[in-house]
C-alpha cells in the first residue's frame, strides 16, 4: 500500500526521472557536437543559399557548427530519405521544398519516405512566389493577352521548367487548368537553361523563381506578366499579381526544416527558437529582400499544418494532370 508520505515523495521524483530519461537529457544538453542540415539539391540553388545563409546565423546561437550537406537527386528524395532515416537526435536535419515535402507524394510512384509522419516540421523559413515570364517575341504584355494567345493558337505555346514535379511545373499545370488553355511542358535541368532559351527566343514562357527571373524582367530582356504571390511585391510593384487577372491563383515554392521523426519536443523546439531568430537578423533579412523571399516565422505545430495543406492542393494539381515522375 502506498501511503500519502510516499505518494508525495514518488510525485517529487518523477520530474527527476524524466531528466534521466535519453531524449530528455540529450535536449537538455542539445547541442554538444555539430549538427549535419542535409540540402537534398544542388549546391548554387535557392534552397541551399537559404540553408547556408540561416545555419550560418544559427550555429552562431547554438554554439555548434552547421554543416551544410548537398546530397541532390530524384527531385529531393533522396536527401530527404537520408533525413527520414537518419537518428532522432537533433544532429541530422534537411531542407525541405514544396516539391521534396509536398508534390513528390503524388508524383513518384515508389517514395521511399512519407512526407507527412516520416518527419518532425521545425520551421517554415522561406517563401517566394513563383514568376510567368515571356520571351520578348512573345507579344503579350499581359497575362489576360497571353491567355487569349494561347486559346487563339491551341497548342502553339510551349513551358519550360527545372523539372517534373517541380513548384514552376505544377504552377504551369495550374495555370492551364484555370484558364482552359493547351501547353506542352518542357523539363529542363534548372532554371539557368531555362532563361537560357528563353533569352534566345526558343522557350516562349516559364514559371520561375522570382530571384530567377526578376533580373531579366528588370533589365528588359524578358516581360514579366505576373506573380504568384497573394500581393505585388515591393520589389517589383508594377509587375501585377496572376490572381488579379485569374482569382484565387497562387504558387509559391518554400523552404523549410525539418527534423527525423520521434525527435525530442525540446530539441524541435530550441531548433525553431534559433532558425526565427536568424532569420530575424540584418543578415539573413537583408538578403532575403533583395531575393524577394518572404522569412516564414511559424511554429512547429503551424508548419506541420501548412505541409499537410500543401500536399493535399498540390497533390489535387497533379492527379488532374496524371503527373508523374520516373
């Protein structure tokens, strides 16, 4: 029988426990060596200069190096199942995109990793809206004209993207879905040959990253029609929105981290704590605005939300379109 002296004494020493327990005390002492933050693409790309310009600013707060390790192919997969199956312990993180955490899930027909329960979200870090462009032969100047084109010469018109199933590739899917129009999509291997063609006149329009095409825009040598974003961005405040023209269109592609499943609530946590606050500083703030990236800010809990939202409109975009990876 246990009596009330040792009842109270049993309740004084749980919480003592629990702080012997491996998850509780590794978070306790997180971190006490480097940490690995697995970038499933290229080097040179958005979302590794996202990875490099907040680990920079968080291994200053943790006191530890952030490595960045690019480990790209099958659209993310692979890096990210490294994630998926690395140990739940803090020291092996991963970028996540729109494409590695959303649109692979419907896409590729043997993922090696659930996106939704194979993963602890830490934080949404990035967005930025998605671009239509045109080449300068291309004589349309609005997205309303460029819409009448396209259903003038079905057919005619041809998209380019970095790649099945990628954000730029599901934006263009859409766009032919709301506006009733026929494209053929042409994949490329990244933006660079994409503006490539599109310079020379042989590629008549893209979806792009802003940061991507905005130079070009800028400069005159292609016609920005139109941004994916909910809002015009300061950065380009004559360039409207695709939603004024098409209501309720939208794309975005974003970046943010993430952390093996059955990590330690603390560790997800202190991680989220210091990747807001890098993306708060002059550093990370200054160039984002230059980029036109939006920092994210949102908790763990809010950016498990959003991932599943994004799954499921983007999963919706390529069952219309029997999109599928190889």
């Amino acid at each position: 029988m246990i009596t009330p002296l040792r009842r109270g004494l049993l309740a004084a020493l749980l919480p003592l426990a629990a702080l012997l327990l491996p998850g509780a005390a590794s978070a306790q002492d997180y971190p006490t060596r480097p940490i690995r933050v697995i970038v499933p693409f290229a080097a040179g790309g958005t979302t590794d200069l996202v990875a490099r310009l907040v680990t920079t600013e968080m291994a200053k707060r943790l006191g530890q190096p952030v490595v960045v390790d690019n480990r790209a192919g099958a659209g993310g997969n692979i890096g990210s199942d490294m994630c998926a199956k690395a140990a739940p312990d803090g020291y092996t993180l991963c970028m996540g995109t729109i494409s590695s955490h959303a649109i692979n899930a419907s896409v590729y027909p043997n993922m090696p990793f659930n996106n939704l329960t194979d993963f602890a979200p830490v934080a949404l870090l990035a967005t930025q809206p998605n671009m239509l462009v045109v080449a300068k032969n291309v004589p349309a100047t609005t997205v309303a004209e460029l819409i009448a084109l396209m259903k003038k010469e079905p057919g005619k018109f041809n998209y380019g993207s970095s790649g099945v199933g990628t954000s730029i590739h599901l934006a263009g899917e859409l766009f032919l879905q709301m506006t009733g129009t026929q494209a053929e999509h042409v994949p490329y291997r990244g933006s660079g040959q994409i503006m490539t063609d599109m310079l020379a006149g042989t590629l008549p329009m893209a979806f792009d990253n802003f940061s991507s095409g905005w130079p070009h825009v800028r400069e005159g040598r292609l016609t920005g029609l139109g941004v994916g974003s909910r809002e015009r961005l300061p950065q380009a405040p004559n360039i409207p929105t695709i939603a004024e023209t098409l209501p309720g269109f939208e794309s975005l592609s974003w970046h943010g981290l993430f952390a093996p499943a059955a990590t330690p609530p603390a560790i997800v946590a202190r991680l989220n704590q210091e990747a807001l606050a890098a993306l708060q500083t002059p550093a990370v703030a200054a160039r984002f605005e230059e980029l036109g990236i939006t920092a994210g800010r949102t908790s763990p809990a809010e950016f498990k939300t959003f991932v599943a939202a994004e799954t499921e409109r983007w999963g919706a975009v390529a069952r219309r379109s029997n999109i599928r990876a190889e």
